[in-house]
C-alpha cells in the first residue's frame, strides 16, 4: 500500500473515531451515573475534562508537531489515545474516569493538529478538495452512527464496551501510521515558544475550569482571574515572539477573519452541549432505554451531514455572510423552542426541533469556514485551520462550562424528590443561555463583512 494511501487510511480512522466516541458517550451519561453513584453535574465533567485536555494542548503540540515532525506527533497521539481510552474502560471511579479522559482530550489534540497537515501533504494539489471531503464525511459519520450504536452498546453490553470498541478501531490507525516512513514538518529547525506554551497550558484549562466551578469551589474565581491575566501574558508575548506559537497578528486588521472565528467560538458554545442535555432528558426524565434516545439524537448529525456540502456550495455562490448568518438564526429558534422543554413535550416536536437545528447548523459551518479560509492567503492556511480548531474547541468547553455552572446551581443533590423537576428546570436555563448566545452570535456573523475576492 502506498504512503499516500496508508496516511489516508490512518488519519480517516481518527476522524470518525473521534467524534465517535463523543457522541456515543453523551448516551453512556445515565448509566455511567448509575455505575458511579454520580449526579448530573459531577458527570459533566467526563465531557468538560475530554474538552479541556484538548484545549490547552492543541496550539503548543501544533507548533511542536511542525518543528519535530507532524508524523511523529501523530503517532505518539494515537498510541497514548489508545492506552487510555483502554483505562478509562476500567476506570473504578468517577474521578478515574475524569482523569484518563483529561488524558484522552491531550492525546486527541496530537492527533488532530497534524492529522489534516499529512493528509494534504502527501496527495496532489488536484486530489486535495477530495480528501478533505472525505474526512469530513467521516467526521460527520462518526457523529451520526455515535448515539445509535453508542445507544446499543451502553444498553445491550455496557458503558465500558465504547470505550473498548474505540480502542480496537483506534488500532487500525496505529498500524496504518506504523508503515509510512516519510516525514512532514512546517518549520524544522525553528525554535520553540516553551514559556509561551506553558503560559496557555495554565491558562486556558484555568479559566474554563475556574468559570464552571464558580459556585461550587471556594478558590475558583481566583483560578478565573489567574488565567485570565496568564492569557494577557501569552497574548502579549506572541505579538513580540520571533517564533510565536500562534501568529495573532492575523487577526489584526482583518475583520472577516476575525468575526468569522468570533462567530465559530460562539455557535459551537450554543449548541455542543445539546446532545449531553438532551440525553440526559429522554432517558431521565422521559424514561426512554439508550437505544430509543440514541435514534432520536440520531437525527440533529444526519441533517448536518446531508445539507453542509449543499450549504458550502451554496457559500461559494451567495455571500457567506449571509447563509452563515441565517444558519445561526435557524439554530437560535430551536434552542428557544428547547428553553422551554416539558416533562410531557410531544416527542414528534423535540425531532422536528433537532432536524431545525441540524439545518442551521449544516448552513452555518460549511459557509463560515469558507469565509475564515477565504479571508487569508494560502501561506496562512495553516494558521487559519489552527484557529478555527481552537475556537471550536474553546466553544465547546465553554459550552460545556455553561452546563456545569447550571446543573451546580439547580441539580446536585440527587436524593432530593424534587432532583428531575429541578434538572429540568436547569436544562431550560441552559438553553435559554445558548439561545441568547446564539442570537449575539447571529449579529457577529452579520458584522464580518463582506468577503474580498
């Protein structure tokens, strides 16, 4: 088998695996909680602690990967995602469990900030667009076949069997990387920002970890306002850095560049954590089995993965301003609709709502990563995908955040008769908090501007 063709086959194993896994483990929520004896807020942290792990590793391995090669990156990532996707399967607690998927987020972040730099590396110009799109398709496959079989899998063999399962898949990209024998670096031989990396390594988790737990934990505004001035120090010192881990300057000056990833940050902090909310409400609050919920979560990735190849096509013809923008607007409808969710709201209403969301999201992302890509030259490509993975992953743990504050303030003690009537009544804050999200987000997506040509 050629390189070309076992990188291919490597880094499309992580794309689907990936989002997989994180699907099928918001199904896994309930019965993990049943296992451990753990509350709904405590279990947001098997997502949040995944999320930060990824978060405050993906800059600094990124620029590491690009001056010690991105194929060793690479599969040092997948060998330590393996083994602890394995112990986070045996984990004996819930704070093992934490733990090894803090590990897991950090493992994941080697995998991804050089996975798309090899796969582009190896194929012609002329192939690129292609496979791009085919890792795409299996982002989006893992995600749509993640609370299904995820849904199986937790009610049929148990929570612990993903995990397991993933490890195997993971397996076969391990084996695949093994053969190539080429190399690929962005900057060898340039030196690396090591005060810089530490500084945003401390930060970043700081200020997610210091904003969830506000309520909850006696020092964690001081961690908040810590982070917060260890992020000015960073900024400031890849402004002045000869070799800056992340160039900010690009930011400057442009503003469709800028609103755009403004704008992705946002949209991923408004609607990441539907699938955690949702499955926790049909299977706790509804009584719906894993596998019944699985299919109805099934529905939101499946919009998605139909309609974002339409709506990026549709972005290259009307300004993407435009559709992201209406996009936005869509998703904020839906997550009104959810602000105001029922214990007895008709099932048929909550898969309508998913399909609506799924369409606003499929015509927000395509078009708004056309817009960042578009906005600067090809010598900036990657430090543009860099961004845009950053805001993504930066939206989702503070999404994640979001649910833990609330879920700390209305849903902690789980002996209570009136614990489901209260985490329902904290779901509904939650999305009212991501509807208005969403709507600032609407206006950040309209303020870019036009796209230059």
């Amino acid at each position: 088998m050629s390189q070309a063709r076992l990188v291919f086959l490597a880094v499309l194993t992580t794309s689907f695996i990936g989002p997989f896994m994180g699907s099928a483990i918001n199904l896994a929520i309930p019965a993990m909680g049943e296992t451990f004896g753990a509350n709904a807020n405590v279990l947001s942290w098997v997502v949040t602690a995944y999320l930060l792990g990824s978060v405050m590793m993906m800059l600094p391995i990124g620029r590491l990967a690009d001056i010690i090669g991105r194929k060793k990156v690479y599969t040092i990532g997948v060998i330590l995602l393996i083994v602890f996707t394995l112990c986070a399967g045996f984990s004996e607690s819930v704070e093992q469990l934490i733990l090894f998927r803090l590990i897991q987020g950090m493992a994941t972040a080697m995998i991804f900030s050089t996975g798309m730099a090899m796969i582009i590396s190896v194929h012609k110009s002329s192939e690129r667009g292609s496979v791009i799109g085919y890792s795409a398709a299996a982002t989006y496959i893992g995600l749509s076949l993640g609370p299904m079989l995820g849904g199986m899998m937790t009610y049929y063999i148990g929570w612990r069997s993903i995990f397991f399962i993933t490890a195997t898949v993971l397996a076969g990209s391990l084996l695949a990387i093994l053969k190539v024998t080429e190399e690929w670096y962005g900057a060898q031989g340039e030196a690396f920002d090591l005060r810089g990396g530490i500084c945003y390594m401390i930060a970043s988790p700081a200020i997610l970890y210091g904003c969830s737990t506000i309520v909850t934990v006696d020092y964690a505004r001081y961690l908040f306002v810590g982070g917060l001035l260890l992020l000015a120090v960073f900024v400031k010192r890849q402004l002045n850095c000869p070799s800056p881990i992340f160039d900010i300057k690009l930011f400057h000056g442009n503003t469709v560049f800028a609103m755009s990833n403004i704008a992705a940050m946002i949209n991923y902090s408004a609607t990441f954590a539907i699938g955690f909310i949702l499955s926790l409400y049909l299977q706790l609050i509804r009584g719906l089995d894993a596998p019944i919920a699985g299919v109805i979560l099934l529905i939101q990735p499946i919009i998605m993965a139909l309609f974002s190849p339409k709506a990026g096509a549709l972005s290259d013809k009307i300004e993407p301003r435009i559709v992201a923008s209406i996009g936005m607007g869509l998703t904020t409808a839906g997550l009104i609709f959810f602000a105001f969710l029922k214990k007895d709201t008709p099932i048929e209403l909550i898969a309508i709502n998913f399909i609506l969301i799924g369409l606003g999201f499929a015509l927000f992302s395509s078009p708004n990563n056309n817009a960042i890509m578009g906005a600067v030259t090809p010598k900036y490509y990657g430090v543009a995908a860099s961004a845009l993975s950053v805001m993504r992953l930066v939206g989702q743990a503070i999404s994640m955040a979001i649910v833990t504050f609330i879920l700390s303030v209305y849903a902690i003690d789980t002996m209570s008769p009136e614990y489901l009537t209260n985490l329902l009544y904290g779901f509904n804050r939650i999305f009212l908090i991501f509807a208005l999200l969403c709507a600032i987000g609407t206006m950040a997506s309209l303020a870019r501007g036009e796209r230059k040509t």
